[in-house]
C-alpha cells in the first residue's frame, strides 16, 4: 500500500505539506519538522482507512518510532490475552 501512486505522490506529501511539524513534538511546545506520515488508527490492511486523510498526522521519525511499538506491544497482550 504504501508503494502505491496514492500515498507517494498524494497522501504522504500532501500531508507533510498540510502539517509540516511533527504533531507529538508540537503539543509539547517544539518545532520539529516531521519526516513520516502515521496513520492515527492503524489501517490494517483496510483501503478506506488507509486513505482517509482525516486519519493521518504528520510525526518525527522518534515519536512515530515510539508509537509503533507501543501499538505493538499492545496487540502482542491482546493476543496473548485471547
């Protein structure tokens, strides 16, 4: 999906266009370009999320490293759990 026409030359850049400062960083007061755009829900494979640019936010490479593996860590104990 993310190799596809609609996030390289849409999706990704448009969003970096329209929020060119990492969300996280900026609630605490910083300006730090972004350089990833995140999925606020993770899509999962389903298009219209992926598409949904109300479902995307621009993040450091630090706070959406740490992002994903917090939702990582979270689906590894719910699977655990089931």
């Amino acid at each position: 999906m993310y190799r596809t026409k609609v996030w390289l030359e849409e999706l990704r850049p448009g969003q970096l266009l329209r929020e060119p400062f990492c969300r996280e960083c900026a609630a605490l007061g910083l300006r730090v370009l972004a350089t990833v755009v995140d999925h606020v829900t993770p899509h999962r494979g389903d298009w219209a999320l992926f598409v949904d640019k109300s479902n995307l936010q621009s993040l450091c490479e630090r706070h959406h490293n740490r992002k994903t593996a917090t939702e990582m860590a979270e689906r590894k104990q719910k699977q655990q759990k089931n």
